[in-house]
C-alpha cells in the first residue's frame, strides 16, 4: 500500500527538511522552461536522482501513466494550441510545430514532477515528513493532518480490495460484461467504503481524543534529526543548477 522503500541510499540519510525544500525546488526547476529538449535533460537528471535512491523498483507501478500522460499532454495541446508553422491541417484541426513541442514538453513536465513526488515518497517515511514539516515551523496539528493524507489513499485502496473480495465471495460478478457494465457493477460497493471511511475516521478521532491529542502545546519527539554536510551539499547543487537555468 505504500510505496517507500527500506534502502540505504545518499537520500535516505538526508534530513526531511533537505527532501521537502528538494521536492519543491525539482517542482519549480521543472516550471523553468518550456522546451522537451531542456525539459528532457531535467528528467533525466531527476531519473538519475531515483537510481541514486535505489527507487527504481516503484517506478513497475508507474511507468504506464508515466507513458499515458506524457501521451495526452503531446495530443491534446497540440489540437487546441496555435502557432505560426502549421504541421498539419484538416479543417478546424490544425497542428503546428510549436504547439506539438509545447505538448511534449508539457507531457515532460508532468513526468519530471511525478517522478520527483515518487522518489520522496519512495525515501521517506511519514513520520519523517511529519517531523520535516514541524521543523519548517509549521504547528504539529496541521504537519499531522498532512502527514495522514499520505495515509488515505493507501487506506482507501486496501478496503475497496477487501470490499470487493467480499462481493466476489457472495457471487457478484464483476468481470463479465463491457467496460460501461463492469463500471455500473462497481458503483455499488461505493457506499460500503464510504461507510468504512467515516467509520475509520470516527475511530482516530476517539483515539486521538484518548490520548489528548492537543493537549499539550509543547511536544516532546522521538525522532531526531541533524543537518551534515549531504544536506547542504544538495540545497546548494539543486539551487545552483536552478540558477544557471534562469
């Protein structure tokens, strides 16, 4: 259910600070040109980060919509962006060169973010996040409220295959039938998760209260961390490259 990954690696021993401010400043590299062919050395700059954080094995979950999307983004913007070195022309559609290498840079640019998002999650763990966040300043209640959104999906995916191999157990059928079928099959089980969410929910809830959450506004951490020298060394690479690209 989660993608992160027990290795020993350069970025696995950073600090959740370095890897927050890291992830934003890949985020912004990736918006600083629109070109495939300056956008495409990003990336790989970026792939070569996740042979560095021994993340490949994540990527067997990813790679198609890594594909799918780079695929959209290339079709789409090149039917609805203009530019003034027309490729190709059939009545109201018309592609250019420039909008068909804005498409692809953009397909790249999803993917560079993506991959970016992947290599984080795949190198640290939710408490570590949390605790990075608390360390930027923000106040315990919210770094946590965050920290358990990298919880939901997770958890919503494990009850709707619980839910569903429940359905299957009692003889429903949802694999027979056309796409529009098996969808219309699925929609029922909608209700039983959504009940099983709020359930989960109301559940932490009295946890939390349980162990007065909030109480106390000064916290005490079990997990400590300090900045070395890989820590400073990566800010000042991924900034100085950022620079040299403006």
């Amino acid at each position: 259910m989660f993608i992160y990954l027990d290795k020993d690696s350069f970025l696995h021993h950073l600090h959740p600070v370095t890897k927050i401010v890291g992830l934003i400043l890949l985020f912004i590299w990736a918006m600083v040109f629109n070109h495939p062919l300056y956008l495409s050395i990003i990336f790989v700059i970026v792939f070569f980060l996740s042979i560095l954080a021994k993340s490949l094995a994540n990527f067997k979950k990813f790679w198609i919509l890594l594909i799918i999307l780079a695929f959209f983004s290339t079709l789409l913007w090149s039917f609805f962006l203009r530019g003034p070195t027309p490729l190709f022309k059939l009545g109201f559609i018309q592609i250019s060169k420039e909008s068909l290498l804005y498409g692809l840079a953009m397909g790249i640019r999803i993917d560079t973010m993506i991959v970016s998002g992947i290599i984080f999650l795949s190198s640290t763990r939710t408490e570590d996040f949390t605790q990075g966040l608390n360390s930027l300043g923000l106040p315990f209640p919210v770094s946590f409220a965050l920290s358990l959104s990298f919880r939901l999906v997770p958890t919503f995916a494990a009850t709707s295959s619980i839910i569903v191999q429940a359905q299957k157990s009692r003889g429903l059928d949802l694999e027979s039938g056309h796409l529009l079928k098996k969808i219309r099959k699925h929609i029922p089980l909608f209700i039983p998760i959504l009940i099983h969410a709020i359930r989960n929910t109301d559940l932490l809830s009295m946890a939390l209260e349980s162990k007065g959450f909030g109480f106390k506004k000064k916290r005490t951490y079990y997990l400590h961390f300090r900045s070395t020298w890989r820590d400073w060394l990566s800010i000042a690479i991924l900034a100085g490259l950022i620079g040299l690209s403006f």
